[in-house]
C-alpha cells in the first residue's frame, strides 16, 4: 500500500522486472487489480507491471468523495510516490477514462497510453442505472459507482477538443460484441493525433475474455 499525499491510501499489486519501465494498469469501475492477473505476468517479461486498486475499491481506502478527475489526480500523486517519473498507462472501461485524463493534464509522465474499451464521451442511452445502496457481494463503494455512473449519462463535448490535443501515442481496443458503439470509440481514436485503432472479435473486458488476444495487440 502506498499513502498519497492529500489522498487515499492506496493497495497495489506488481509483477515483472523490478527495473523495467513502469506499466501502470487501471481496472473498471466493478472491478479491481486482480482483473490483470492473466495479462501482468507476460506483460512482466519487459516491464515492471503494478496494478491499482483505483479509491473505492477492493483494499484500498474508501472515502467520501469521488469523481474521475480525483481518480486522475490519485494516479499522478501514486506516480509521485513511488518515484516513478514517466510510465506506459493501460486503462480498461471507466479505467480508460481515468487514464485518459492522466494522459491529457500530464502528457510528460507517460510513454505510452493504452485504452481498452473506453467509453465514447456521449450520454449513455438507456441511462444507466444508479445504485441504491451497497451491493453485499461487491468489493467497491456504490458511491464511486454513482460518481461514474452520472458522468457516463451526461455528455462530454469537451472530450472531443482533448482528444485533439493528445500528444501521447495511444492504443484504443474495443470489442466487437461489447455494448459500446465502436465506431463512435474509432471517431474518437481518429480525433487523436498519434491513435491506432484495433477491434477485437470480443466483448467488454478483452484482457479477461481472451488474453493471448489482447497481448497480441498491445504487447508489440
């Protein structure tokens, strides 16, 4: 675990070569570090993998407040805290986004940026659904999912000017069978300037569905 400064404490988990280049993974708004455990080990053979428990979820701590901008800023002061000056960003789902937004505030810490099944910037229809409470068996706080949920029914016009202002090379993957509409994820893939667009024959978690699928295209 890491305490951050002005921040949560948060867990993590690594794998791979201790003096690799930093690859940094955000899972999905249900889900947790444990989601990379098929794709972290390969991924190791080259890098130094850590995984986060974004705030809210699984070990780390739970507070009060929660939006993407402050999952952003949690990454950035994680970074901070373990010295780590520069770093290939992996984000699956609500992840993504949380990368996305690391990506365009600091462009200098990252070598790489890879977006796995990120949600377009458009109102989500139908509405999704907000949480009445805690789910029993769920290890997150239904209040973080309220957070996210409220930003996926809303539309983000803006994100489409900073999409045109990413200057991170970048991998966008969606699934094929997954809810999202992939060709408004490949407009958003070509609004940035050094994107690469790849549709999997899957659905929303690719690195979890299949993954010598999802090494085969991020690994190169």
């Amino acid at each position: 675990t890491v305490q951050l400064a002005d921040g949560p404490v948060l867990r993590y988990r690594e794998w791979g070569r201790p003096d690799g280049a930093a690859l940094l993974m955000l899972h999905g708004t249900t889900s947790d570090s444990t989601t990379w455990a098929h794709v972290a080990p390969a991924l190791g053979e080259h890098f130094r993998v850590i995984a986060l428990d974004l705030r809210g979820r699984a070990d780390s701590e739970w507070p009060d407040d929660y939006s993407l901008p402050l999952m952003a800023d949690d990454v950035v002061k994680f970074m901070d805290a373990l010295g780590i000056l520069g770093a290939v960003l992996v984000g699956h789902s609500s992840g993504a986004l949380v990368a996305f937004l690391v990506a365009t505030g600091h462009p200098d810490r990252l070598r790489m940026l890879v977006l796995e099944e990120m949600p377009p910037p458009d109102a989500a229809k139908p509405p999704l659904e907000l949480p009445l409470g805690p789910d029993p068996e769920g290890r997150y706080d239904w209040r973080a999912v309220i957070a996210i949920n409220r930003w996926l029914n809303a539309a983000h016009p803006e994100w489409w000017q900073l999409a045109n202002g990413l200057k991170v090379r970048t991998l966008m993957i969606a699934g094929r069978r997954s809810a999202y509409d992939e060709s408004r994820m490949r407009d958003l893939a070509r609004a940035m300037p050094e994107a690469t667009f790849v549709s999997l024959d899957l659905g929303h978690a690719p690195h979890a569905e299949r993954p010598s699928a999802f090494l085969q295209v991020v690994r190169p």
